[in-house]
C-alpha cells in the first residue's frame, strides 16, 4: 500500500512571509483552462503554506459549509397531517360534519354513533400511514451509516486533517492512496494520481490525472488537471486548490437538478384521487335525487321530520364511501412494504409499492448495478496460446484453463510470468477481511492481476522471488508504469518489469518470451500480438500487455538514463468488470413480464455493449447510442430513438434525464437504478426512483423512493413480483368494496324511489328508509374492513409475472370491473328489497311482520350477500370455487362478520342501538338463501365469459393480458 502522502519539508517550513491573500476569494467558472499561478491568485491561495486558520474560519464563516443543501425536515405534525390530504377523507369527513349537524338538531341525544366511528376510522388510518412512513424512514436512516468524512490540508504551513465539511475556496488540498476527494479543486502536483468518478461521471475505470492546463473547457470525465466533490483516489498522490465547495461543486450543480426535477404522483395515488371526486359527485347528485324526492313527495312541517330527511342524506354518503378504503389500502401496502423490507428492499413511500407492479421499463445503470464494480482478468494471451480466467470479482475463486485444461509446459511458464510481472509493476493490495470478503486497496486494474495471480497459484512464489527497489510512475505520455525489483531467483539481479498500453508497449519491444526462451520479435510475431489484442478488443475487453527486461550489471537505474526499451513482450490481459451473476436471471424474468430493461452508463460504448448482451439485454450486434449523438437529435428523433435503443454510453446527468422523460412520454411507467451522485436526477425523475444501499451515494438514496439494501438488481425484480401481487391485491378489495358499497346506495336509492312498490309509503305518502343510517355503517364495520384486508393478503391466482405490464393509461378500475360492479351492486340491492317486501305488509310480496322485522330481515340478507361477495370479488373470471381454501385469513374474517351479524341480530342491547329485532330461525335460513343469489349470478357470469374468452382465442390471437385479480 502506498503511504499517505505527507507535505516535504521545504514545503512545511516558512522560508520567507506569505504573501497578503484576501480573507475572500473570487469564484472561478472554470479552473480546468487557467493556469495554477491564475488559480491560486484568483483564490488568494498560497500553493505551498495553504491558507491561514483565521481566512478558512473567515470564508467558512462567508460560503457556509462544504456540504450540500438539504431539505429542512417536515415537522410529525405536518406528517401526520398529510395523511389526511386525500379525497376519499375528505368525503367522510362531509360525513362527519353532516351527522354532527343531525345529531345536533335531535337535541344531541346520546353519542353521535355515525360521526364517532367514521373519525375513529379516519384517525387509525392516519396513524398507520405515518407509522409506517416513519418506519421506512428509520431504515433509510440505519442503512446510511452517516460517517465524518475527512481531507487533508495545508494550512499556516501545517498538514491538517480536517472535516471535509471545513474545506473552503483557497484550501490547499493533499491527496493521498484512499482518500475520498473533500471539494472540487485545481491540481499542480500530481504523482501517478488515478481517481475513481464512477459515482459523478459513471465511468468504470479510475482516470488518470495530470497537472496539465486544457487547451478549451471540457465534460467533467475529460477535465484532467481537477478533482471533484465525492470521487475517490484509486492510486498515487497529488496537491490542488480548492476551487469550489458544497453547492457550487459538480456534485453540487446535480444536487440542484434535482430541486428542479417534480416529482410525479404515483398511478396509485391518481387512480385513488380520480376515484374520490367520482364518488363525490355521486353521492351528491344520488342524495340530491333521494332528499330531493323525499321533499316533493312528503310534507315535511316539523324538524324532526328534517332531520330524518337529513339522516337519510347522510346514510346515502355512508353507504356510498367505502370508508375504510384509505386504512384498508394503507395496511396492505404497509405489509407489501415489510415483505419486500425482508428481501432488502427498503420503500421510502407507502405508495410506491405498487408503482414497481405497473413498472414497463427498468433503465439501469451499468456500473455497480449490472456489474460488480471490480476489475476481473478474462483472458491472457501469450506466445504459445490463449487461456480463460474462471471467476470473477475480487474473491480469488476460481482457476486458469487452455481449452478447458490446466496449463501446462510453456504456456503456463508465459502466463505466469504475464500475471506475475503484472503484480509487480503495480501497487494495490488484495486482502480477506474478518466476514470473509475480499477487498482491494488501490486501483482496481492492478487488484485484478492479484486476483488473477491467486488463481493461478503462484502469489508466493512471486512474492518470496522480487524485491521491489523503485518505481517509475505511470504518465499520460507514455501510457506505461515499470518497477525495478531485485530478482533472488537469479542472485538479486536487477530486472524492469513493464505493463502498460499493447501499441505503446509493444513500440519498445526487441524480443518476445516464447516458453524460458527469449527470441527476436520478428514482423509475424508482431502480427500475431497485435491480432489477439484486437481480438480481445473487439469482445469489449480493456487490455494491457506485460514485458520486462534484465538490466546489465552496474547499469544506473537512479539517473535519467531510459530503461523501458529493449524490453522482451511477455503478453497481454483482457479484463473487464463483469456482470452480477443474479442480473442475467433476474432480466429474463423481467423480459418474461413485459418489461423492458435498458443500460444507462458512462462507460465506454464497446463494453456497454458487451455487458448488455452477456446479460441478455439486447442481442449481439445491437446499436448504441451516445451522449453526443443524444444531444445531436431533436425531440421527435429521440422520441424514436428512445422506443429502439435500449444501451446508452458515455452519458451525461441531463441525457439521462431526457431518457427518462422520453420513455414516460412514450406510456411507460419508469424504474430508474443507480448509485451515483450523476444517476439522482433521474432517479427523482422516474416513476420509481431505486438506490443502491451499499455502492449508493447520499444523494442518490435521497432522491429514490426505494433503495437496495443488497446492490442487488435481482431485488428489483422481486420487488415487482411483490408489486404486482399487491395490485392484484388491490383490485381484489377494491372489486369488493365498491361492489358492496354500491349494493347499499342501490339498496337505499331504490328502496326510497320504489317506496310505494314495495311496501315501505306509509300513510300520506311518508317514506320508511329500507335501511337506517347506523345499520348502513354496521354493515360497512363488519363487513368491508376485516374481509377487505384479508384480500390485501391473498395468494396470487396465477403467475402474475407470466402477463404484460399494466398500461399507463389503463385504470386500477377498468369498464370491465365497473360492470361487474355495477351488477353484484344491482343483484345485493334486488334481493334485499325482495326480503324487505317478503315481511312486509303490500308490495308485490304480502307479508305480515313489522318494519322493524323486515327492515332487519333486509339488513341481514345485505351483510350475507356481502360475504358471499368474498369468493366472487377474489378474481375477475376465476370462479369463487376455485382453490377457496387459499386464505385462511378470509374464511377468518367472514366467520367473524357472521358471527357479529347474529350477535347484533339477537342481543337485546344492540338490537337498541341498531334498530333491529331476533329473526327465527326460518327466517335465517330465508335470509341465506336470498344472499346466496349474489353468488350463483357472478358465476353464471363469469362462465359465460371464461366461455366467450376461449371461443375468442380459439378466432384469432389473445389479447396482451392487463392487469389480473
């Protein structure tokens, strides 16, 4: 390992007083194409003493610190208080204050029974929504592991380490091997420096750093001469000037996009709304019809008389808001939430969840998503032949084959020498921590001829046999880096050992090890080099090539003389970061659902292409498209791009945002993954916004809505599966809910419209209601709750990844569903009033009992017929017999609604407050019998439509099935 960089002497020590530099320094637009000494007097920064402690306290005090602006936290009161914000609460809160204003024109006798129950039930679903929000955030909050990060600095002479928070404009900044880049800042020294900005620019490979000034400005990936905010040092060391801090740094200018960037509502919390003010208008125009007929048709003189109108206006709002709808939703998205917590990915919004069921396209980014982020070794080519390094990663499992064989002869002498040669001239380290994971210090280029060395069998050979002595450093010119070691195999003689670009390389090569023989490097043998490294080229491997050369007893190796020529060509690497094993699986699941994945990366076309097509993304030979070719189109030749192109390279922040904007024009629901700073943006942006947990850098988990705790892409697909069953969940209790509901408006609506037919005009033409407002909220008590909720846990029907995507613009409540509601609605309230009129006295049935026995008669047949409902509402064409003993949960809440029907039935203290008297037993078995119809006709419906789907498939091709449940 490379020791931290520290300041020289002639650095530290004052030889003459500082020059005056300003408490303030000027803003720099763009330090990359000035000069060091243009720099530094902008900055009124000294390169060699820093700044003094009293001007970075002064320009800490002026620039604030070197950190980005987050959000102020929303305070619990307005947390909870946005629970409420929604349309259906909004309707039962008019519920609310309507029976408060009846109650209250009765005199205020007793408890408000209808006001109580709603607002008990409005305030446990606000409760359980910020609970379970609070949760997701706990987790975020456990899973960031915030840690102090600190720079070193030169200040008043001294080197300091400081917070990274401190650093200000002027700082001079020492980079060293490991350390995490505090601030943007201008180099002047640089020694060997590569930096990882994967997380800023998306590309793979550490770049290699020079003090030399741009010619014209450039991209972020192309400013050699700086470092940015939250990038790493992979190797080397080096000296700059802090040019801009927090905000103004690159980081920072993402971080701003962000603010930028709205953040959609999701097809849920639409759906939901729409649903609200259609109800909304329904209950109005129904009571408005209902009241209004009840005033035309009675002569209404004394309040009490009014109030009965009102408490009726007030049943019908009950019987037509399924209440408990946002609690009901809640929890079931809620234990969604804690399933797809115990697969690792932790959900941030409640209502995300089933935004990932209706995903139709996942963009990825490519490094440290699809791939492992680690530099692996595949292949290595020598005089005598080409060998395949099994194994990938940093973990050293795995072996070096020739056609599937162990090496033998002179091919493996060649490639151990390559693999060896390699570690030598190179600085990264390779260790097992305690949990048994491999890490690399260093670059990861060097850390795969370790790895690759390891298996192989030879690490301590090579170690016990060279001595390293000195080094000469990579540089941009010469696109090489040596090492001299002392060999002991042949007395301690000095030997170079060079790795470096195949062309560069190759150009100082006299001679090629062939076996232990050294021979002339002819024009074929060039020929055949120059052809394996195009070889591995074209296969989107990054290669490097390996040569040394025995230096001559007493030749100086401490002078300038040049000692890289004459070398003899040992071989070439072709390495690569390869793909997650669990990516490839996970996107042929995704395929097999409909859904489109698609890679978003910085990195290099070529091996942008080639990692697609090992994951199965696109075929071999497919197109891609390039941050410059992005910005060369216009809008509508994107458009079409975007619906042909599914591997984007050398990318920018704004491209992928205009990718993802393009995709959500075009009708896709968008689940955007990435880890980077550069990937927040549009993680915001899309649909469903996903983070990495582990490689994921602050801002992008604060931008996502859901991160993954494992970095693994796999997850994501888990988690749709889990999103598409919630969904299907959803329509499920949804089907029932609306259906039971609109079985009591109907109940009710018709009752009073049909009065004079079926027995419930009395005399003068006063209208009986065919239910009480306190029965019609029983009913919703008893049974839409508990039933409601077991289905939000109902095992999935059918393979719910074996169907397309739900359309954008198809509803959570389509026509079909509406049918179907509207006929199990029509069927509750026909044999309701049938029972109602069976007792009663008139009406097309003659009866001979009370309002009071036939009112609760009918009361009993609409609780009966809702729970049959259970098994219809279960799947749209499937009948309810069908597996019926799947969720114990169901059978659990109907035996318990049952048996609070019975109990309200013929209890003496509820019979008081609900209006109702003990049936016989004939009369209960009336009742079963009249609720069961509701059963019988949803499934002559739904075998005459299982009947017209087969005959249509057996006509022409099926339809791209829509959502299920």
């Amino acid at each position: 390992m490379t020791p931290p960089v520290r300041a020289p002497a002639h650095a530290l020590a004052p030889t003459s007083p500082p020059p005056a530099t300003p408490a303030v320094s000027a803003r720099i637009a763009d330090p990359s194409i000035l000069d060091v000494e243009a720099v530094a007097s902008a900055l009124g920064a000294d390169p060699k003493r820093g700044l003094s402690a009293a001007q970075a306290a002064q320009r800490l005090s002026v620039d604030g610190p070197n950190a980005l602006r987050r959000a102020p936290p929303v305070p619990a009161w307005r947390r909870l208080l946005a629970q409420f914000q929604d349309p259906l609460v909004y309707l039962l809160l008019v519920a609310v204050l309507i029976s408060l204003g009846a109650w209250w024109l009765e005199g205020m006798d007793g408890w408000p029974l209808d006001a109580v129950v709603i607002g008990a039930i409005l305030l446990a679903n606000g409760l359980l929504g910020y609970l379970q929000e609070a949760r997701a955030q706990d987790a975020v909050a456990a899973l960031a592991r915030m840690t102090a990060v600190t720079s070193s600095v030169v200040r008043d002479g001294q080197l300091l380490r400081v917070p990274s928070e401190e650093l200000v404009r002027g700082d001079l900044l020492v980079l060293a091997e490991g350390d995490a880049v505090g601030a943007d800042a201008r180099l002047f020294d640089a020694a060997a420096l590569r930096v990882n900005e994967a997380s800023l620019t998306g590309e793979s490979e550490a770049v290699l750093k020079s003090i030399e000034t741009l010619p014209a400005p450039a991209s972020i990936g192309d400013r050699l001469d700086m470092v940015f905010k939250g990038t790493a040092i992979a190797q080397g060391s080096g000296r700059a000037l802090v040019t801009a801090t927090g905000m103004d740094s690159e980081m920072g200018a993402i971080a701003g996009m962000l603010e930028a960037t709205v953040e959609e509502r999701t097809p849920l919390q639409k759906e939901v709304q729409r649903i609200g003010r259609m109800l909304g208008i329904a209950v109005i125009a129904i009571a408005a019809v209902v009241v209004g007929s009840i005033v035309l048709m009675t002569e209404l003189r004394t309040p009490a008389e009014w109030v009965q109108v009102l408490l009726l206006g007030v049943s019908l709002a009950v019987a037509a808001v399924p209440e408990g709808l946002p609690a009901i939703l809640s929890v079931v998205l809620a234990i969604g939430v804690q399933r797809m917590a115990a697969r690792k990915a932790i959900v941030k919004k409640l209502s995300s969840v089933e935004t990932l069921g209706s995903a139709s396209v996942i963009a990825s980014d490519k490094t440290g998503t699809l791939t492992r982020s680690e530099m692996t070794i595949e292949r290595i080519a020598t005089a005598s032949g080409e060998s395949h390094v099994n194994g990938i990663g940093y973990a050293p499992l795995g072996s070096v084959e020739h056609k599937g064989e162990e090496l033998r002869g002179p091919l493996r002498a060649e490639q151990v020498a390559v693999l060896s040669g390699g570690c030598v001239a190179g600085n990264a380290q390779l260790r097992q921590e305690a949990d048994g994971r491999w890490e690399i210090q260093g670059d990861p280029t060097e850390a795969a001829f370790l790895v690759a060395e390891r298996k192989l069998g030879v690490e301590e050979h090579r170690q016990a046999r060279f001595e390293r002595i000195r080094e000469i450093p990579f540089s941009s010119e010469r696109k090489m880096m040596s090492a001299i070691a002392l060999d002991r195999e042949h007395g301690g003689a000095p030997v170079l050992i060079a790795k470096g670009a195949p062309d560069v390389l190759l150009g100082r090569c006299t001679r090629a090890r062939v076996g232990d023989e050294i021979l002339a490097l002819d024009a074929p043998m060039r020929a055949r080099i120059l052809a394996d490294v195009e070889r591995m080229t074209d296969d989107a491997l990054r290669t490097l090539s390996v040569a040394y050369r025995p230096l001559e007893p007493g030749e100086e190796i401490d002078g300038q003389a040049d000692l890289e020529q004459d070398l003899v060509f040992v071989g070439t690497v072709g390495m690569i970061d390869p793909p997650r094993t669990e990516a490839a699986p996970a996107i042929a699941e995704a395929h097999k659902a409909g859904i489109r994945v698609i890679m978003i990366t910085g990195d290099h076309p070529g091996t942008a292409v080639r990692i697609a097509t090992d994951l199965g993304i696109v075929e071999a030979g497919a197109a891609v498209l390039t941050g410059s070719q992005i910005a060369a189109l216009d809008d509508a030749a994107f458009a079409e791009a975007v619906r042909r192109t599914s591997v984007y390279a050398r990318v920018a922040p704004e491209h992928k945002l205009r990718i993802v904007g393009a995709l959500q024009a075009d009708g896709n629901v968008v689940a955007m993954t990435g880890d980077g700073v550069n990937d927040a943006p549009a993680l915001k942006a899309a649909d469903i916004g996903v983070a990495m947990g582990i490689t994921g850098t602050e801002v992008s988990k604060e931008a996502a809505r859901m991160i993954l705790a494992d970095d693994n892409f796999a997850t994501i697909v888990h988690a749709v599966r889990e999103g598409r069953s919630i969904l299907d969940n959803i329509r499920k209790f949804l089907r029932y809910l609306l259906s039971s509901n609109m079985g009591e408006v109907l109940t009710v609506f018709l009752g009073v419209v049909l009065a004079g037919v079926i027995g419930l005009a009395g005399p003068g033409g006063a209208i009986a209601a065919p239910l009480l407002a306190t029965q019609i909220l029983w009913v919703n008590l008893i049974t839409d709750s508990g039933p409601a909720l077991a289905m939000g846990v109902d095992p999935a029907v059918d393979d719910v990844m074996a169907r397309k995507p739900r359309r954008i613009d198809e509803r959570v409540i389509d026509a079909r569903m509406w049918f179907g509601v509207l006929e199990v609605g029509a069927v509750m309230a026909v044999v309701t009033l049938l029972t109602i009129d069976l007792y009663l006295p008139g009406g097309l049935l003659e009866g001979t009992e009370s309002l009071d026995n036939a009112r609760t008669a009918g009361f009993t047949v609409l609780v009966l017929a809702q729970l049959f409902n259970c098994l219809n509402a279960r799947s749209e064409n499937a009948s309810g017999f069908r597996d019926p003993f799947a969720n114990g949960w169901l059978w659990a809440a109907i035996a318990l609604s049952a048996v609070l029907q019975v109990a309200v039935v013929n209890l003496g203290f509820l019979n008081a407050a609900f209006g109702t008297v003990p049936l016989s037993l004939e009369q209960w078995g009336v009742c079963v019998a009249m609720a069961s119809v509701v059963l019988w006709a949803t499934e002559l419906r739904k075998l005459i439509a299982r009947a017209l789907d087969r005959r249509g498939a057996r006509a022409g091709p099926a339809a791209a099935p829509g959502a299920g449940g």
